[in-house]
C-alpha cells in the first residue's frame, strides 16, 4: 500500500510539473496512427503550437519513420526532428515542446542489435 501511495504522488507531481512548466510531451512508436497523428495535431494546436509532420508508412500501415517541426502559431520555429526506424522492437520518440519559453527536446529509443 506504502508502495502504492509513492507511485500515485510521483505521477501526481509529474503532471503538476509538467503543467507548472507548460510543457507539452508527445510519443510516437511504430503503432502511432494516421488518425493519431491527426489528433495530436489538433491537441497541439489548442495548446499554441503548430505540428507538422511528414510519416512513412508501410503496406500495412504500421508508421516506419517520421519527420516533425513544432513552431508557434505566429511561425517562430520550435524545433524538428525525426526518427527513421519507428518499426524496429521498443523504437519510439518523445518529444518535450513549450510554446512559451520555445523549449525543444527530443529523446529517441531504438532497440539494441542482437
């Protein structure tokens, strides 16, 4: 229960963080959607921040890579980025946007090779 109770405060205070901050936190993997992307885009949006993106699907529409840039609504670029190997096992990239202070950072995980 101790245990429990840690875990529900450390996510509490992580949101508040992120809210205090203004912060806007995205991740995308190989399972991210069209329609996904699309509703980050309008989240986004809500937020003063302008997502564009240019995905690579496949076949089968699993998402392969991805190129972004986030900029203000009055164009002042943010940041961009990518990630080319979205489809590999336990490949993602989140992203750390603030409209505010123009604040980018991105953190991209690929699978090591075996």
């Amino acid at each position: 229960m101790k245990h429990l109770i840690t875990a529900i405060l450390v996510c509490a205070s992580s949101i508040l963080f992120a809210q205090s901050t203004g912060n806007v936190d995205v991740t995308i993997n190989g399972q991210t959607t069209r329609e996904q992307l699309a509703q980050m885009r309008k989240d986004l949006q809500l937020q003063g921040i302008v997502f564009n993106y240019a995905p690579q699907f496949d076949n089968e529409r699993r998402l392969l890579s991805l190129r972004y840039k986030f900029s203000t609504n009055d164009n002042v670029l943010i940041g961009e980025g990518g990630h080319e190997a979205l489809q590999q096992a336990g490949a993602n990239v989140t992203i750390h946007v603030n409209p505010s202070t123009k604040f980018y950072s991105e953190e991209r995980n690929v699978a090591p090779h075996k």
